[in-house]
C-alpha cells in the first residue's frame, strides 16, 4: 500500500431493506484519501453523500466492498480493534458541535487525551497550542453556553485534532454558523490542511463551504459522478462548483 494513502475504498456498496424490497444507496464507489487531501462530498438530498461518510468513519458498514483505513480492511476486523483505530486514526466533527455543557471549552478539548492517559503537561501544550492556532486563547476557561455557535464548532475541531488523527470527517460542519463564523472555521481549516496537520473529508451541501477544499467529489445517485480540483482562484473554483451542481440537479 502506498504509505501516503490513509482511506482507500473499492466498490462501495450499500444497501438497506429486505433482499425483495432493498433500496441501494451507494452503487460501486472508488475513493483513494491521501495524506494532506482535503476533500469536499457533495450532492442533492438522498444522493448518499451521509451514508458514504457514515462508512468511511466506521460509523456503518457497507453491504459490499472494502474500505482501508491506514491500511487496515474496518469492514472485517474485531470491535475492540475497531475502537481501537476509530480513537487513534479518526477525528470528528458535527454539525451541532458535541461539546459537554458542564465543562469547560479547554477540558472539552483536552478530553480524548485526557482519557487516553496522556501527561498532564502534554495535555496543556496541546490544548494551548490548538487554541491558539483557532484563535480561542481568551476563551479556553469558559463553558459552551458562553461562547458562540463559531467559536464552539472552533472548539469541537480542536477537540477532533487534539490526538494527531490520520484524517479529520466533518459533517456539514457549518450547517449551524452563521456566514462569518463558517468563513472563520472555513479559514481555520483550510489553514491545519495546509500545514500538513489534517487531512480532512467534508460533507456539504454547500458550495461556498466546499470551494476551501482542493477536490470536490460530486455524488448523484449513489453513484461518483465527477472530481474537479481547485487551482489558485477560490472564487473561480466555486462558479465550477455552483455549474457542476446545477448540472446534476443538486440543491
């Protein structure tokens, strides 16, 4: 396996319902994620993009198909080496940002090293660090119900990079932010890709939130219509993304 490959997917199949009344939502998916991609899925409602991430992050399982994830086949290993590799190889980030209520934003960042038993000083660093790079130094002693919708979903990044994961899965991460706060975390994560800290694979249906990755992968169908790349005009990127998905019916 090439060693800067971290997922890589072959004949994606996913069906759901009884074998005379099954629906199949992904139809023979190829998807090769390198180290340092950042990619966008994106496609009409029903189109399957939610179930595909569902599966790359083991959340589900296909019906059909292999999916690799640092060179480990997740659709056939034990549980306990599943949760083994979803701790150690995978962030995440939702839409509704995760954080607990009753903590504080630097211990809810600090949380999935702190259960992993790692060094009190190393845990600080790295919570300090993230904080930085977000730009929520000033906010790390607050709780959630004090800070706002951007700063939280900030929060729930730093959370999801705290561990060094192999790759970052963010579902429709600016769903909830209003047009600032998503060009704020937009920003932010454009700028842990391009450092090499993250490799990311988002899911939107927006085509302003995609332009910030470099590949946008366009499903219909639950089948991989097409792949456009970004190339140094960010704009022009997303009056392709808008044409594309016009095209294909998105919404």
């Amino acid at each position: 396996m090439n060693e800067n490959k971290v997922v890589e997917v072959k004949n994606l199949i996913k069906s759901y319902g009884a074998r005379d009344y099954q629906t199949t939502v992904l139809k023979g998916i190829d998807l090769t994620i390198y180290k340092n991609d950042f990619i966008a899925i994106m496609g009409p409602s029903g189109s399957g993009k939610t179930t595909l991430l569902n599966i790359l992050s083991t959340i589900d399982k296909p019906t059909q198909g292999t999916v690799l994830l640092d060179g480990h086949d997740v659709t056939h290993i034990a549980n306990k080496e599943l949760a083994k590799l979803r701790k150690d190889k995978i962030g995440f980030v939702f839409q509704d940002y995760n954080l607990l209520d009753t903590m504080t934003l630097q211990d809810n960042i600090a949380l999935p090293l702190a259960l992993d038993g790692a060094p009190a000083k190393k845990i600080l660093e790295r919570t300090r660090a993230l904080a930085v790079d977000f730009g929520l130094e000033a906010q790390l002693r607050k709780y959630p119900c004090q800070l706002s919708g951007g700063q939280k979903q900030r929060g729930a990044v730093c959370r999801a990079l705290i561990t060094d994961p192999e790759i970052i899965f963010a579902d429709e991460p600016t769903g909830a932010l209003d047009s600032k706060a998503g060009r704020d975390l937009l920003h932010c994560l454009r700028k842990v890709n391009e450092s090499g800290q993250a490799t990311i694979l988002m899911v939107t249906h927006d085509p302003h939130c995609a332009s910030y990755a470099k590949d946008v992968y366009l499903l219909s169908d639950g089948v991989m219509r097409c792949r456009i790349s970004r190339g140094s005009d960010r704009k022009e990127f997303y009056n392709r993304i808008v044409d594309l998905q016009v095209s294909i019916g998105g919404d």
